[in-house]
C-alpha cells in the first residue's frame, strides 16, 4: 500500500508513505507505486498515529435511561442508577452493547482502547464478556482491562477476592476508587492492596482517583508515593483528579513535586469531568476538571479519554476523540494557535505512553502500520473543523473509511 501527498503529524511538507507486510517500510516524497500496490490519494490531509482511549467503560456503555435517566447529573446518582442496571446483566447484553461501541470507535479512528470494567459484580459477567470481546476485536483495536471497583474494594462485600478473580480470569490492570470508599483509612488500604497486586502480577494500575471537587480529598498524593517508593511510575496512571483542581495552590506547588518523581501517569476525561464536576456548587462553580495545563508544563504526561458513551453519568458520547480534545482544549485553556495543534497528542502519543505500547506506536519506518488519514491538512483545521476520518489503517488493512461530506450552500449574497 502506498499513501501519497499526507501531511505526518502537522508537519508542513508532505510525503507518501509506504506499507508492506504490515509494516511501515517506507516514508519520503515522490515514491512511485509498485505493481499492483494499491495507492490511497492523501490529497494533502493529515496522517496520525491511531487515536488512543485510555479511559473507557465499555461495559456500562448505550445503558443511558436504563432503569432511569440520571437528573441530577451527579456521580452519585450515575453509581446508584449503575448498581440497579447491573443486576440485569448478561454476557449477550454487554457484547451486544459493547460491539456497538467498537464499530462507532473505529470508525472515528480509534484503534487502543483502556476499558474499565465494573468488578464489584459477583458474577464478573461484564468482565469475562469483555475478555471475550479483547479476542474477537482484536482485528480492528488493541483492548486493555482494568478491573474497576465501582463501589469499592473494601466497602464493598468480597470486594477483594472479586479483585484477585479478576485478576486470575485476565485483567491487565487493576484499579480502584480510594474516594468512594466508607472512609480515609480504606482508601488508604485499597490503594496499598492493588499496588501489592500489581507489583506481585506484573500489572499496570489505573486508579479512578480523587474524582470529586472536595479538596480534603487527598488519595493522589498515597498513590503518587507507592508509585515512587516502588518504581512504579511509568505503569501506573491516576484518572479523574479532579480534586486537584480545587486543592489550594501551596499545597498542589508541594505535591506537583512528588508527582514529577513518581513518573505516573495521568488521564483526565474532559466530558464527563465537565458534565459532573461542580454539581453541588451554586457560584462561582468549578469547572471539575484537574489541572491539564499545569501537569503538562511539569512534564508529566497527560491523556485524554471519553470515559462514558451514552450511560448513566453520560447521557451523550460518540466514541469521538474529536469530541473530547475539542472540550479538552476549552476547559484546561489551552487555546493558543501552538497548543491546539499540538492537542493531539493527548488522543495519541500520551495515551500510548499511559498504555505502556511502547515502541510498537507511531509512525515510523520498521513499525506496525497503524494510522489515520484525518480531511484537514493539520490538527488545528482537523480539530476546528471536526475533520472526518477518511480511512483507519490498521496493520496495512483499511478496517473504516469514510467521505469527506460536501455541504453546497445554495443561497446568494
């Protein structure tokens, strides 16, 4: 296969691209096409690495106004609809649903995805249909598990022996949810209990941490600190933090120290941050997001992720990563012409670096030839345009393609 005419990650020359046995083997201007190669016009559009979801529920996704609409809009209210909803799980039900993501995902361009699945369940049964899901995609995108606990691990009946099930059935990661355990001291404990897990596992950790506008709520930095005193950094990520933008500047200048030697990760979910931070605020009302701009000023990697696709704390979500840079870049105001172009690497490397992918991502001559041919000629016009993605290649094969829609304005001035 041949790409010709692609602008590679906004850079201003275009150049053709050259995919054989899976892989990208060649990348320079004006190559001439092989006998029988088939050749994709890029017309001057956007070539990027594949975009990257790194945090996900696919389990809970296209559940939206099952048993009842979330009103209230609070995350409370989104885990008490959930409990309900649970119940009537079934393998066919989260395939079925979960299915129905992946096509809308891949049609967007996404090809890695870090699905949290609801583990505080007695049956697992969204985690072992997820498993079989990983197997049965695993053409068109690359799926890690975390086994999530959503109503926690100590606060919740068998909650640890649930864990190490998951664990033992095949997650990839382990996570937790130190805020919305009974008190301090659990979140304490579970943090310390999946961090042994991890380190016994050889596992990653993704911790739905501090995902509450209460500034008294301090997991990170008991996260942050296993993290260091492990060298863990690189395979544990926090999610949410969104008590860290409402924690106090002398404390978060401290603690921004300890983050930068931990070397963790961090994934910030823009919509649905937006949607149900401040809720129990009158004015001024935050904005529930975590401080993006700061952490990436730091150094500290930062991603992006679509956290819920029409459930219950989300009544809206497409599988869009357009959609969340696009909030991503208003809410952490990060609107300078230099900033907006670069914002894809919230959807794209950074994620890949939260996944620990390694040096199987990007485009680059002798990698596995996976990308995305985006109707814009770089990322600020993708973004501001919210670009089709014309085709998603995924180890030399077209797995979605799409046409750049033509709106004929038929007035007259």
């Amino acid at each position: 296969m041949l790409i010709r005419n692609v602008h590679i990650e906004n850079d201003a020359s275009a150049t053709d691209v050259r995919i054989e046995n899976s892989v990208f083997t060649c990348i320079a201007p004006f190559m001439e096409p092989h006998e029988h190669e088939t050749v994709i016009d890029g017309a001057g559009a956007l070539l990027l690495p594949p975009f990257v979801d790194s945090h996900v529920h696919l389990d809970t996704t296209l559940t939206a106004g099952q048993p009842e609409w979330n009103e209230t809009g609070t995350l409370f209210d989104g885990i008490r609809i959930w409990s309900e909803r649970k119940q009537t799980l079934s393998r066919e039900d989260v395939l079925t649903r979960a299915e129905a993501a992946i096509t809308m995902m891949a049609g967007n361009g996404i090809q890695f995805i870090r699905t949290h699945v609801d583990v505080t369940d007695p049956g697992l049964t969204a985690l072992q249909a997820l498993l079989e899901l990983k197997e049965k995609v695993r053409d068109v995108a690359d799926i890690q598990i975390v086994a999530f606990p959503q109503e926690g691990i100590l606060s919740y009946p068998r909650g640890q022996a649930l864990m190490m099930e998951a664990i033992r059935l095949g997650a990839d990661a382990v996570g937790a949810i130190p805020h919305f355990e009974f008190n301090r001291d659990y979140g304490v404990e579970s943090l310390k209990f999946i961090m042994d897990l991890a380190e016994q596992h050889g596992l990653l950790v993704d911790v739905h941490c501090d995902e509450i506008d209460d500034p008294s709520s301090r997991n990170l930095e008991v996260l942050a600190t296993l993290a260091y005193e492990r060298d863990m950094g690189p395979r544990v990520t926090a999610s949410h933090t969104t008590a860290l933008g409402s924690y106090n500047d002398a404390y978060a200048c401290k603690l921004f120290r300890l983050l930068s030697m931990s070397g963790m990760n961090f994934v910030s979910n823009p919509l649905v941050n937006m949607h149900l931070g401040g809720r129990f605020d009158t004015y001024p009302k935050r904005r529930g997001l975590t401080r993006v701009k700061e952490l990436t000023e730091a150094g500290i990697n930062v991603s992006f992720g679509e956290d819920d696709i029409q459930d219950p704390w989300s009544p809206l979500g497409a599988g869009n990563m357009l959609d969340v840079v696009h909030m991503g870049v208003y809410a952490a105001q990060l609107m300078g012409y230099t900033q907006i172009k670069e914002s894809y690497r919230y959807a794209t490397h950074n994620g890949a670096h939260t996944l620990n992918l390694g040096d199987d991502y990007g485009i680059a001559v002798g990698r596995p030839a996976n990308c995305i041919l985006l109707d814009a000629p770089n990322f600020f016009d993708a973004l501001n345009t919210h670009a089709v993605v014309l085709t998603n290649i995924r180890e030399g094969r077209i797995i979605a393609q799409s046409h750049s829609p033509n709106t004929v304005v038929s007035c007259t001035f």
